[in-house]
C-alpha cells in the first residue's frame, strides 16, 4: 500500500479512504500480503484527473462502480451506445504508445471531460476506433495532443449543431426516431461533401 501510494502521489491515508470507499478494486492477497499492480496506479490516476475536473468523490464513485459491474461504457458517459463507433479497450502503457507520451495528466482529464476515454475495472476504453486513430495520427504529425483535444472539443459543437439541424429537417413532417436512423447516411454523405469542399476551397488559397 505504501508503495502505490507514493507511485501514484498521495498518501496512505487517501489510499486507504479511497478503499472505504470503494474507488479502488480490492488487492490480490496472498496470505497476509497485500498486491497492488498497474492497474490500481491507472485507477488511482484517473480519479486524480477526475478530481482536477471538478468531479466530486461521490461522483466518481459512481463511476467506478458502474465501471467494475460492467455498464457499458456509452451509456455512463450519458452518450447512448454508439450505433456505428467501435469502443477500444487499452492499457495505460498502450495509450502512452499511441499519444508518444502526451498521455499527461491533464490531457487524461480532458479527455475523459470529453468523453473519449474511460475508465472499466482498471483498463481504459476510447469511445470510437476511428476518433483515436486519427488523434493518434494527428499527433504523429507533430500536432500536439492538447490542441487536438481542444479542436475535439469545438468539433463536437459543431456536430452537434449540424445534428440538431438535421434532425429538425427530417421529423418536421411527423417522421419518426426510425425514419432518421434510415436517412442518416444521407446527413452523413451532406456534411462529408462539404467538407470536402471546404477543405479545397482552404488549399487553394494556400497554394496561391
């Protein structure tokens, strides 16, 4: 216990409160032996990262015990389960070799406050395979991690200002949830082309 404690920066008496509290998965005992592993440090990190988000510790026990009772993930992140996106599961040692280390702890926090990372038991899971590949490959190309999450964040406003734009359009006329589900390759196919058509409207200024 002393030894987690001090890996992850706290003390051992918040250690043991977050144990009472039930924030941490209990230890593998062997005997009188108590082991703590990887896991219980990437547990104990993300509360801290939750915490300088402002979450509260009632809030985040919350979370932790849906997490370790297996709620899917979408549906703690208040998301719905994806209909399309494909959850990741990863180590913390997995996430650090997609990020090439940017995986701070304030890059943590906003990605959870985004909704693109979670906590299950003591792993992680990104909501969307297709977000965190082209995050990674963002970062690759020397984009730096923290500014990517801040566009993330304005490219969500702006989805879901176009969602609500085109949900308005297709159950104006007393469709249903299932005729928007059958047109939303439609919205998708719109908003696709457009930025496509954006996008060169921007390079050809440049290569003027």
């Amino acid at each position: 216990m002393e030894e987690l404690a001090r890996e992850a920066g706290i003390t051992v008496r918040t250690l043991r409160f977050y144990r009472e509290r039930k924030l941490i998965p209990p230890p593998r005992r062997e005997g009188r032996i108590a082991w703590y592993d990887e896991d219980h440090l990437a547990r104990l990190r993300t509360i801290a990262a939750l915490l300088e988000r402002g979450h509260t510790l009632n809030g985040i026990a919350e979370l932790a015990e849906a997490f370790d009772h297996g709620r899917d993930v979408g549906e703690l992140l208040g998301l719905g389960a994806p209909t399309e996106e494909t959850p990741v599961r990863l180590s913390p040692e997995e996430l650090a070799d997609f990020f090439a280390g940017q995986d701070t702890p304030e890059n943590l926090a906003a990605a959870l406050d985004l909704g693109y990372l979670a906590t299950d038991g003591g792993g992680l899971v990104h909501i969307s395979r297709r977000l965190l590949e082209a995050s990674a490959a963002l970062v690759r190309e020397g984009v730096p991690l923290a500014d990517v999450l801040a566009a993330a964040r304005r490219v969500r406003e702006h989805a879901d200002a176009l969602a609500e734009l085109f949900t308005t359009l297709t159950l104006g006329t007393d469709r249903t949830a299932e005729d928007l589900q059958r047109l939303r390759p439609l919205a998708k196919s719109v908003v696709e082309a457009e930025l496509s058509m954006a996008l060169d409207r921007r390079i050809g200024r440049l290569a003027k």
